[in-house]
C-alpha cells in the first residue's frame, strides 16, 4: 500500500471538508443567519481564511496535473491519452455547470440588489420612518398640550394652593384623572419633589434629568420620549410659584416603541447598505466567485482521482495487451482491490490469454509431432531399405565361410554376433519409430482407470518382486473417458521407464508409488520413483523425440507418452526429488 498517497489523499479529503464547511459558513454570515455576526470584520476573516484554502487547493491542482503529465511523458504508457482524456471531460463536466450557475446566481444577485433600491421599496422604507416619527411627534406634542393647560390651571389657582398642600395634592389627582396622565408631579429647581398625585408612592420617584431640568428654565415646555424606558417626559416652569416646575411622565405603548425602534434600525441599515451598494456588489462577487473556484478545484482533483481510479485498470490492460501483441502470452493482470466490472474485465483477458496460449502451445505441439512423425517415417522407411539385403548378406557370409575360415574361427563368430546384435537393435528402433509415426487419433471411451494401471502394472510386479509398486486413488469414481489403447501404453511406457531407472540405480529396496486424484475438470496422476532420477539440464529436452539418456534408449518413450497426454488435452512435468524423479500429468475430464 502506498502510505504516502493515502496520506496525500487524507489531507485533500480533510481540506475539502473544511473548504465546504467555511464555504457554508460564508454564505450564511453573508445571510445574516449564520453563527457570526455580519460585520466587515467577520467578512474580511472569512474571506482571508477561504483565500488560504483557494491557494492550498490550487497548490494540490497544479501538483496533481503536473505528475499527470509529466508521468505520462517519462513512461510514454499506451491509455496516457485516454486518461488525459478522462479528467478533461471530467473537469468539464464538473466545471462548466459550476461557472454557469455562478453566473447566473451574479446575475440575479445584482438584478435582486437593484431590486431591493428600487424607487417604490425606498418610498416605502421612508415612509415607514416618517410615520413613526409623526407618530411621535403627534404623541409629544399632545402631552405639550396637556402640560400647558395643567400649567396654567395650576398659575390660576396659585394662591389657594400655595399654602395648602393637601389641596394642591388633590388638584394634581383631578388634573391626573382630567388629562388622562398617570404621574403628574411639583419639582423644585433642583429636581426635588414638592408636591404628588396622594396614590403615588414616593419611593418610586425618579428625580428628572438635568438636561430636561436646564431645558425647562429656559421658559419652553420640553418634551422628550425614551425608547429605553419606553416613556415620555415632559416639564415646563409654572407661573406662580417659586422656582416650581410642572414634570409629568407619560407611559407610551411597548409595542409602538419597538416598532419605532425597529423602523429605525432597519431604516439605518437599508440607507447603510444603499449608500454601500457597489462595495456589497463586489464583496459578494469576490465570496461568490473564491467559492465557487474552491468548488471547482474541489472537482478538479475528484475528476483527477477518479481519472486515475478509471484509468489505471485500462492502462494496465493496454499494457499487458502490447506484451501479447509481441507474443508473450505468460502475461497475467491481478484483479486485486478493483470494482466488479474492472475485476470481470481482468478475468475474462486472463482467460483470453490462457485460451490464446494452450492453442499456441497446441499447435506448436501438433507442428512438432506431425514433423517429427514424418521424419520417424521417413527414417523407418530409408533405414529398413539397406538392412534387409545387409541381414541377408551377413547370413550367406557366415553359412559359406564358417566351415572354411580355421585360423580365428571364434573371432569370426563374434563378428558376425556382434552384427546381427546391432541389426537387432537398429530393428527394434526402426519399430519404435513406426509405431511413433503410426499412433492413430485417439477414441474415447469410458475405462475404469485403475484397472488398466493394474494390467500395466502386473507384468513388472511378477518379474521385479525387489521393487514396490503400490497404486492410491482418492477418486469417486474410477471410470474416467480416455482412449484405452493410447492409456495402456503410456502407463506400460512410464512403469517401464521407473523399473530400468531404479534397476541402473541398483537399489535393493526399489519403489514405484501411483498417485491419482481427480476434480470436476481433470484428472491428475503422480508417479514417484527411487531412481537415478533426471539432470537438470536435460529437464528442458526430456520429452523432445530421440533424445535419451541410457545406452539402449531410443529416446521415444516419453515423447510419446507426452503426445497421448496432449491428445487428452492434458499436460506433464517433470520433477527431481531427492530421491528418484517425480512425473505430473493430467488428464482432462471434458474430452
């Protein structure tokens, strides 16, 4: 596993979570819903932060196609193309859309902005802001009204009630239930309370402003409302009385009071936004235009993964395709950590190849037993020819000159032994090689395979009672279809084969172990012998005709145990073993 890649994968997995996450963040606070406040400090940070990761994105963009192609130039892989291809229609795909939607989502950002300070939507927020300040105004200028008309009943009646406090108490009740105004109160110049309404709880006085108190010296009613208290003040000097000021607090209705508030704020804030329109344009096509760049780079290194996820299978198959154009079949694709589709892809080109090379290899096979077929004919047919007239020759030599030669008679008869031996031999060779050039095309019948080793067995265990010849089968059923004829001899062949190489070896204990066990599509066979065994460098020649290794062999017998195998589809191996030769063949079940 490349751990580096996977980290690298890790970090831009981790960043593009963060990208989206501040991205949203963005957009939110831009929205004014988000968890931050939309400041210009919040903006600027955000901003910062999202061109941080723009640039981080673009380091990792620009990486990535940087080792793209210059991994495709350095290697020149067949499917570089393609994979280049890939990520461009990857990227476009992903891209294009992306810039449109931006685009468009300007487009009717700016088209809704306009909108928003349109002339009918700017009248309508005026007039909301003059309405409550006429509302105000109205308000203020009543409770002035009121204020004057007590201020002056109080001047008329400022000599009775001068010196009576409990009928000026009494008359601040009437005027109080009168003009419909709760708190009405007699302050000196100092703020001091002097006179109440008698229902009023004099703990839960509040001495007046000074700026109201300096206001109302001047001579003029001052009028002032509070939106915190959501109250109105009034006070005005009283004629009459020394250094005596009427002050009267007016409760006005909360939710007048929040309206007027709220008229304000969002007043102030429409005008604010209004005055700032094109900076609020541009801020928001720089946030726009970095996120949806951010998205986009996002894409573009998915696009460049995926490419390569796509890409990589293919150029591996590409690959493993230009080695079998230049004829190597022994090319093989794993199939490990791939999709399904890409997993049956690989495969179905390893069957391919396997099917390509068994037909290679049968006909290569059937090329070298037909030519070697006819040249075992050929060689049957032009040394037969002289040997016949030579046997003939040699008996007339020896029935006319036996009784005549005296001198060296015995050497004589050696002579004329040792060539009827040779031409023996040469005849016994020339019948290998007609029965070589003569094997007929397999029939295939079912034999009950044990049975038939038994009967090739049984002439060697009767003969070779110092060798052991023990056969094991793990077979289900012992009726497997084979040419019978062609079977018998290619046991007879190998039997015969670990017997003479066990009696070269002279070994006292010899043993010759068949071993056969079968699955749904063949039947493997293994003879293990204590032989002399084989060389490793005849290993590679063992079954080509004519080549053998002992002094009497015609180099026949496993070349021709070789061919019945391949004409039952099978193939053999041969193996060293510390002691002997081991032979692995098979069989195939579906003939």
């Amino acid at each position: 596993m490349n751990f580096k890649k996977l980290n690298m994968n890790y970090l831009i997995g981790f960043i593009t979570f963060l990208s989206l996450l501040v991205g949203f963040l963005t957009i939110e606070t831009f929205a004014g819903k988000g968890l931050l406040e939309l400041n210009s400090l919040n903006i600027q940070v955000l901003l910062i932060i999202n061109l941080v990761l723009l640039s981080i994105f673009l380091f990792f963009v620009i990486f990535k196609f940087f080792r793209l192609f210059t991994e495709g130039k350095s290697s020149n892989l067949i499917g570089a193309n393609t994979k280049k291809k890939f990520l461009i229609y990857f990227i476009s795909l992903s891209a294009i859309p992306g810039i449109v939607i931006a685009i468009f989502s300007l487009l009717i950002f700016n088209y809704s902005i306009e909108k928003w300070f349109d002339k009918k939507i700017n009248e309508t927020v005026t007039n909301s802001v003059a309405i409550a300040k006429e509302y105000l105004r109205e308000h203020q200028s009543s409770i002035s009204k009121d204020i004057l008309l007590i201020a002056n009943d109080f001047s008329r009646s400022s000599k009775r009630l001068m010196n009576n406090n409990s009928d000026f108490e009494k008359y601040i009740q009437i005027q109080s239930n009168v003009r419909s105004i709760k708190n009405i109160f007699i302050v000196s110049d100092k703020g001091l309370l002097t006179h109440k309404n008698p229902k009023f709880n004099v703990k839960k006085f509040i001495k007046p402003d000074v700026y109201i108190l300096t206001a109302a010296k001047k001579g003029k009613p001052v009028i002032i409302s509070s939106a915190y208290t959501n109250k109105t003040y009034g006070m005005v000097k009283l004629r009459g009385f020394k250094n005596s000021f009427l002050y009267v607090v007016q409760d006005v209705d909360p939710k007048i009071v929040n309206y007027i508030k709220k008229t304000g704020k969002v007043s102030e804030y429409y005008f604010n936004i209004k005055n700032n329109i094109f900076n609020l344009q541009i801020t928001f096509t720089i946030i726009y235009i970095i996120i949806t760049l951010l998205l986009i780079f996002v894409a573009s290194i998915v696009s460049i993964n995926l490419s390569s996820y796509i890409s990589k299978p293919l150029t591996y198959l590409f690959d493993a395709s230009s080695e079998v154009e230049k004829g190597n079949y022994s090319i093989h694709l794993k199939n490990e950590n791939l999709d399904s589709d890409f997993s049956q892809l690989y495969t179905t080109f390893n069957n391919m190849i396997k099917r390509i090379k068994d037909d290679q290899t049968k006909k290569s096979q059937e090329g070298r037993y037909e030519a070697w077929k006819l040249i075992a004919k050929k060689l049957a047919h032009e040394i037969k020819n002289p040997l016949t007239p030579i046997q003939l020759s040699l008996d007339r030599i020896d029935s006319k000159f036996k009784k005549q030669i005296v001198e060296d008679k015995t050497l004589f008869e050696d002579h004329i032994k040792t060539i009827n031996l040779q031409i023996s031999e040469i005849t016994n060779l020339l019948n290998s090689f007609s029965e070589f050039a003569r094997m007929p095309n397999p029939e295939f019948s079912d034999t009950n395979i044990i049975d038939l080793i038994d009967r090739a067995v049984l002439p060697y265990k009767t003969n070779y009672k110092q060798i052991s010849i023990t056969i094991n089968s793990s077979l289900k059923s012992n009726v497997i279809k084979c040419d019978k004829n062609q079977t018998f001899r290619l046991f007879t062949n190998l039997i015969k084969n670990s017997v003479e190489s066990i009696v070269e070896k002279n070994e006292n204990k010899g043993k010759v172990e068949i071993l056969i066990q079968g699955n749904d599509s063949s039947v493997d066979f293994l003879f293990q012998d204590n032989g002399i065994g084989f060389e490793l460098d005849q290993m590679s020649n063992i079954s080509e005709p004519y080549f053998t290794t002992k002094q009497n062999g015609s180099g026949l017998g496993l070349s021709i145990v070789s061919k019945i195998i391949f004409e039952h589809k099978g193939n053999i191996n041969f193996y060293n073993s510390k002691n002997g030769a081991n032979i692995h063949f098979t069989f195939n079940k579906h003939l």
